[in-house]
C-alpha cells in the first residue's frame, strides 16, 4: 500500500492563496451579515439559557411565574458578573502574551532584515537608495497619486 497518497500535497501554493485571497474577499464584503447572524446567534443562546434556567427553577422550587423569573434574573445576573469578572483577569494576561509575542517577532525580523542588509553588496545598497530616493521624489512631486 502507497502511504504517500495521504500526504501529497493536491494544490499548489498559487491554488492556496488564491483561495485565500477569495475567502477574505468574501468575508470582508459580507461583515456586516456576519456580525448581525453572530449578534442574532447569541441572542438566541441567551434566550435557551434564560428559558432552561426558569423551567429549572419553577421544577426545583415550585414557584410562580414572577418569583421565578426574578430568582432567574439574578441568577444570570450573578453568571454575568462571575464571566466579567474572569474575563477581566484574563484580559492582562492576554495583553501581556500578544504583546511578549509581537515584540518578539518584530526582534526577530529585524535581525533578519539587519543580516541581509549586511550581506548586500555595496553597490545593490546603492541601487536600493536611489530606488527609494526616486519613488519618495515621484510620490512628493505627485506623480504617483
């Protein structure tokens, strides 16, 4: 049996991004859509919660309408602050790896664009600065907007 059928790789690199390039284009022109079905999907998820939790507290307790959705409103309102709660010890050690995490990367671009700047000839840095100096005059003058 041939083991390699699995890992073959079917599409190409260009097939890949162009089927990025697709997807983003689709998702950026539909966000709105996106965030109004997000937004409708959790408020029907809160409505579960909020219909579970009342049918569970009439079943257990015995109550009427109103003293059940009373002891329901404080229930998910003490549910609302244990998740805010939680989310705001979350949020600064988030912060702190995001930030650990780019800082890092950008480090290490940088050393990576300080090896091949040093292993450039003198003459193609040349080259590069009248290049960068040509298109900064064309972009002042404003031939290229």
């Amino acid at each position: 049996m041939n083991r390699n059928v699995f890992n073959e790789n079917k599409f190409s690199t260009t097939h890949k991004a162009i089927a990025w390039i697709i997807l983003v284009i689709i998702v950026y022109g539909q966000i709105d859509t996106i965030i109004h079905l997000s937004l409708e999907l959790l408020h029907i998820l809160f409505e579960i919660l909020e219909s579970t939790l009342d049918h569970l507290v009439e079943h257990i307790f015995h109550t009427d309408a109103r003293t059940t959705q009373i002891i329901s409103f404080y229930l998910i309102l003490i549910i609302a602050g244990l998740a805010s709660y939680i989310l705001i010890t979350l949020i600064p050690t988030g912060y702190y790896f995001i930030k650990y995490r780019i800082c890092n990367s950008y480090h290490r671009r940088c050393e990576k664009i300080s090896g091949l700047w040093q292993a450039t000839s003198t003459v193609n840095k040349v080259i590069g600065w009248a290049v960068l100096a040509v298109f900064s005059g064309m972009l002042v003058l404003g031939v290229l907007s």
